[in-house]
C-alpha cells in the first residue's frame, strides 16, 4: 500500500486557498499582435457565504455517491472552500485580461472511523483552459469547464473524503479519498461516457 502524497499536496492547496486552478494557457510574447500588461496578482479568493456552505453541505448529503460511501457510519463537516477557474480573455481588446469565474465548493467531510474500499470508481475533474474554447459547442444548456473522468483504486484507512461541489449542475462531481488514505498503485482512469467523447 502506498500513501497517496500526491492528492495530500493537492487537498492542502485547495483547502488553503479555496481555488483549483492551472496557469491559463500563455499568449505567444513573439506574435507581433500580442500585447501583454505587466503581470497582476490575483484577486482575493472571498470566503463561501453561510448560504453557500449550506448549499454545498445540502448536495452533498443528498448525493448518492456519497450516501453509498458513508453506508454505515456517521460524518461531520469539516471545511470547506470557494472552487474557481481562470480563463484568458483572447480578445485583443481585453488584452488578454485573466478572468475568475465560480464552479462551487471544496467540501471535506470527516467520518466516525476509518473505511476501506475494494476497488471502485471515483469521479475526478480535469479542467480545460482556457474554458472559452471548450464549452460553448457542448449542445447543454450549461457547459462546464471540466470533464469528469474516473480513477479506479482500492482505498483503506479513508478517514475523510474530499468533494468538488459544482453548484450550477447542483452535484457531486468529484469524490476522492482524504490525504490520510492509503491506496495501491496502478490505478486506471477512464472518461465519462455521457461527455459524447471529450
């Protein structure tokens, strides 16, 4: 068994600052067309609002995936964070201006004791960048700028479970295993069927 360090380096952003992102895909400083402002720092990540805690807390206790891992024990809220994303603004006259939008939440959730899990599928994001250039041909009414894949691994010792709550689509999209878990190497991954071949 191997302990995934990886995803224990990940939660602690993300718990921290309340954001997943990557860096935005960079503009070509040698096309001639391109004009760059000097770097800016990022905005402030605000904190959640007591609705938007309670609205994340709400779709996760009544998220079926989540309802079947905790079958048996009982689990508190821990934490939660603001889930945003970057994307560039291509448009010469925005000159190439980096703008944050909101997905929803990061919500940690700890249980009465620790749980182990045969091998199973677990959703996981991968987000697209810049989100402009992906969403708007999806045919859905909302476009999201992720795709839900999902890793495949047996888990033990799973203390706490991390979720990414997208509040537009009101869901659970991303469940994986607290930084303490233990899982085996050799994990697969596979798309989400419903994305139409993303």
């Amino acid at each position: 068994m191997q302990k995934k360090t990886l995803f224990a380096t990940v939660l602690g952003l993300v718990l921290a600052i309340g954001l997943v992102t990557a860096a935005p895909l960079a503009a070509d400083p040698s096309d001639p067309d391109v004009t760059l402002d000097p770097a800016e720092p990022a905005p402030e990540i605000s904190s959640l609002s007591s609705a938007e805690v309670a609205t994340a807390q709400a779709i996760v206790s009544g998220d079926p995936l989540v309802t079947s891992l905790a079958a048996g024990h009982t689990y508190t809220f821990e934490d939660s964070g603001r889930w945003q994303y970057a994307e560039m603004d291509t448009s010469p006259k925005a000159n190439y201006a980096i703008v944050y939008s909101n997905i929803g939440a990061w919500v940690l959730i700890q249980f009465d004791g620790p749980i182990s899990y045969g091998e199973r599928s677990w959703p996981v994001v991968d987000h697209y960048y810049p989100p402009a250039q992906i969403g708007r041909n999806c045919g859905a009414e909302y476009c999201p700028p992720y795709t839900t894949t999902y890793a495949t691994y047996p888990a033990d010792q799973v203390n706490e479970l991390v979720m990414g709550v997208d509040f537009t689509a009101n869901s659970v999209v991303e469940v994986q295993p607290g930084p303490d878990a233990f899982i085996s190497d050799g994990s697969t991954e596979t798309q989400d069927p419903s994305l139409g071949g993303w």
